[in-house]
C-alpha cells in the first residue's frame, strides 16, 4: 500500500500564503506524477495543478500567476506555494499521486486532505 500524507493547512486572511506539503511513503519504485485538487461542500474534486516526474505541469486557470507547484523526487514529496489567497480558494485539497508501486504496475492514490481558509 501507498499513503500520503499533506500537510501545511490552516486559517488565514486574504492575500496572505500558505505552503502545502505531501510526502508519499509505502511501497513506491518511482512517482510518475503527483497533483493538487480540491474540493467544496456539493462539489466535485477539480484539479488545482499537477506535475509529473519531468517538471511538466498544468495549472487550473483560476490559481495560474499565484500557486506554484515543486517536487523533491529524491524525498517522494510535493509542495504547493500558494500565494495571494483568496476566499475563492478555500477548500479541502488533496495530494494525489501516480505511483509505480513495481516496475509494472501504476496506481493512483490519495491522501486524507488539509483544510485552507481563508477569511476576507
């Protein structure tokens, strides 16, 4: 089994930032790629940004210019600098990860999600 892990969330006021972490443990052999997404009471889990083991990344429109994603392959981790928060982004967000668990075989998995709010 594969779990991982974030951490980083909190309170905290418009315009400020937070860092997200995620660290991924388990049976891993290599990560393909790992995500940000996030999810609203009543709504579905949407992709914040992802980025795979060769540095591509694709952002959601809405966080483009504010969040940056980064990887420490070497740690089986990934960060989320979120920068001028907005009330827009609360939600919980959730690390995903696309894991070789064996030379063959790749599955997804998630973690338990981190809490950000932020109040205006």
């Amino acid at each position: 089994q594969v779990q991982l892990v974030e951490s980083g969330g909190g309170l905290v006021q418009a315009g400020e930032s937070l860092r997200l972490s995620c660290v991924a443990s388990g049976s891993i052999f290599s990560i393909a790629a790992m995500g940000w997404y996030r999810q609203t009471p009543g709504n579905q889990r949407e992709l914040v940004v992802r980025i795979t083991s060769g540095g591509s990344t694709n952002y959601a429109d809405s966080v483009k210019g504010r969040f940056t994603i980064s990887r420490d392959n070497a740690k089986n981790m990934v960060y989320l600098q979120m920068n001028s928060l907005k009330p827009e982004d609360t939600a919980v967000y959730y690390c995903n990860a696309d894991v070789m668990t064996t030379r063959w075989v790749q599955r997804e998995y998630w973690g338990q999600g981190t809490q950000v709010t932020v109040s205006s």
